[in-house]
C-alpha cells in the first residue's frame, strides 16, 4: 500500500464531495479508489479547538469495500487543505 502516492493525490484533486463527516476525495490509485477525508478542527479535553490531520478512510476494489484510518503528516494534510480550497473556491 503506497500511503505517501494515496495522500499526493488528494492533494492534486480537483473534486472534493460534501458528506457528513465532512468533504472528502475520492482519488484513483494502484486500480483502487481511496476516500480521503479533509480534516475538521477537533477539540482537546478541556474544549478548546485544535486542528486534526487528513486522514485515509478506506477504498473500494474488486472485492469490496475495506474501512480504515490512516492520519496524514501535517505536510500532507497542509497540501490536502490547498487543493480542497482551490476546488471548492467560488
């Protein structure tokens, strides 16, 4: 599984879908499709608001559908959040 190529291409989509947990990317690779979920802002134990990473949700293939949670650096969530804003920009 090639995590690094699976986050470099959410950060090169150009589609992002509302869903929700929040927007997600669908992206193509090594003949699977890879959900992608951009991070919302979290909260820490005492409710203050801290960022969170993007993160692998799962991918579906010949054979089905398997869910999984996959957090992303903060360089890769930072280049995810850039393509999400510049496609979802009006």
């Amino acid at each position: 599984m090639d995590i690094i190529g699976i986050f470099s291409k959410a950060a090169t989509s150009t589609t992002w879908t509302q869903t929700n947990l929040g927007k997600v990317a669908e992206v193509t690779h090594q003949d699977l499709t890879w959900t992608v979920l951009l991070p919302g802002m979290g909260t820490d134990e005492a409710g203050e608001s801290t960022p969170s990473k993007a993160r692998i949700t799962g991918y579906q293939g010949y054979g089905g559908t398997e869910f999984m949670e996959v957090e992303a650096t903060w360089a890769q969530t930072i280049g995810i959040v850039d393509a999400a804003l510049a496609a979802t920009r009006i």
